[in-house]
C-alpha cells in the first residue's frame, strides 16, 4: 500500500490533500499517482503530485505514531 500527497491550488488557496494508492511497487504507485493528478486537472482546482511512499498504515493515527512523535 502507498501514499500520495497532493497540493490542491485554487487561485491563491492552496492545501494538501493525500490518497491511498494501490499498486505492486513504488513505481506503479508514483504512475498512478501522476495519472490520478493528470485527470483530476480538468475543473479550476489545479492539482500538482508532491510525493508517494510506501505506508503500512496511511492515514492511521494510533499509540505508535504518537510515540515516534514523542520520542
């Protein structure tokens, strides 16, 4: 499973947003990710890739990530 962040512009807004990719590998992930940016491009909202990783846990907020955060 991966991760990919987008930045969402809006004249002069801009914000972030990230999605859960399914692909076999990071390159997979990075393409679709690239694709998914491509078609989301057609309304005023411009949407730029910023990065993908690989997450084991996207998204998911739990006594793990408060401890690296602590720590």
């Amino acid at each position: 499973m991966f991760l990919a962040e987008f930045k969402l512009r809006f004249g002069g807004r801009k914000w972030y947003v990230r999605r859960i990719v399914e692909a076999s590998n990071l390159e997979e992930a990075k393409e679709k990710a690239r694709r998914y940016a491509e078609l989301m491009n057609r309304g005023e909202v411009k949407w730029e890739l910023g990065y993908v990783m690989e997450s084991k846990r996207p998204l998911l907020l739990g006594n793990e990530e408060i401890e690296k955060l602590s720590g």
